[in-house]
C-alpha cells in the first residue's frame, strides 16, 4: 500500500480543480477524493468543512494573489485610489484568464445563478474589504449616518460592477480578451467620474461601447 503524502491546502486546491475539468462534476465524496489524491481524509477537513467552501475559497484565492502581486509593486504603492482598482482589475483578470476553464466551468456552466454567487461569497467580503481600504471620495454629505450609507452604497455598487465585468470576461471571443481590457477601462473610469459628479464624456463612451458590443453585435 502506498504510502500516504504530505498535502497542503493548495494541493487539495488543485487536485479538486483537476478533477472537475476532468470530469465535469465535482467528486462523489470527500472520502473519495483522499482516497484517488492517496491523503488521509482528515487532512481535507483541516482546510475546509466542505466541498462548497473549499470553491469559495477558490475566488478569495485568486483575489489575494492579485492583492499580494499588487503589493510587492512600487508603482501601485503610488497609484491615486482610480488607478489602483484599475490595476487591481487588470491584475484580478489575469488571475481568472490562467484560470479561466475552471472560471467557466464554476460560474457559467451553473444554471443556478444563485448558487454561482454562493461560491463567490468570500471573494465579495474581501473585494469589498478591499474598497472601503481605498477610501473612495465621493460627495461629502457632512451627515454620518447618511455617510455610512452612501459607504455601504459604493461598495455594493462596485461588488457589482465586478460581478458585471467577470459577465462581460466570460462572454468575451476577443483575442488575448481584448475587449475585457477595454471594459474595465471605461466602466472604473466612469464610476469614479460619477461619484465625482463629473460623468459627462467618459459615461458617453462607455455607453457607445456597451451599445457597439451588447446590441449592434445581435
């Protein structure tokens, strides 16, 4: 009988990865899956109590790869707030395209939309973490308790702006996804115009891309 290996959470990661783009499906059992990956069950519950939160830890994963790649960056260090969620998304997307069949396969092949979200759960804590970290200006109301909501507002608007962009990722055929690039681009540059109450221009031109790419194409 071979001996049983040494295992760390990023292999339980990548075996489990492994497996549903082999099989489309995720394993039968936990038991199962120690047993093909020859580790002891017990190591698995260790990292996760499931397989459902071993995939929401997946996205959070990803989210702090591109954080900690950020971080070992001076330029980013120096970046106004505008600028670093941008290279934070460009960063974030790269992140997902290395890792993109598993992507399509958690998100775009689940019917359940709700179920999809679920398995984005601790990446959206973390993201939003992330955003009220930056410190977004927006229009000062001089009032706390409608601060604190227009806090919440941003950061739930921005989690769904991400959420939009990781839709528009998906079903982007652009090559090296070009067009991804394109969108981030314009839909955090005009976020930002708009909480700077100076939406004008930057909105037009994302909605003209939006429209090209949404409704010409059909």
């Amino acid at each position: 009988m071979a001996k049983k290996k040494t295992i760390k959470q990023s292999d339980i990661i990548d075996a489990y990865m492994d497996h549903v783009l082999m099989h489309d499906h995720k394993p039968k059992s936990v038991y199962a899956f120690a047993k093909d990956n020859n580790f002891d069950e017990q190591k698995f519950y260790e990292f996760f109590a499931s397989f459902e939160a071993l995939e929401q830890s997946i996205f959070k994963i990803f989210f702090e790869n591109a954080q900690t790649a950020l971080e070992k960056s001076d330029d980013y260090k120096n970046f106004d707030t505008r600028n670093k969620l941008l290279s934070f998304y460009f960063t974030f997307f790269e992140i997902l395209t290395a890792n993109r069949s598993y992507v399509v396969h958690a998100i775009d092949n689940d019917k359940n939309q709700l179920k999809s979200l679920k398995k984005l759960s601790k990446l959206k804590k973390h993201f939003t973490n992330y955003i009220e970290f930056l410190d977004i200006k927006s229009i000062d109301l001089k009032q706390e308790q409608l601060e604190k909501i227009q806090n919440r507002s941003i950061k739930e608007s921005m989690w769904l702006q991400l959420l939009l962009t990781i839709k528009f990722w998906l079903d982007d055929t652009s090559a090296s996804f070009e067009k991804t690039d394109i969108y981030i681009e314009k839909s955090v540059n005009s976020s930002f115009d708009l909480m700077d109450t100076t939406p004008l221009q930057s909105l037009i031109d994302f909605g003209k891309f939006i429209y090209k790419e949404k409704i010409q194409t059909r």
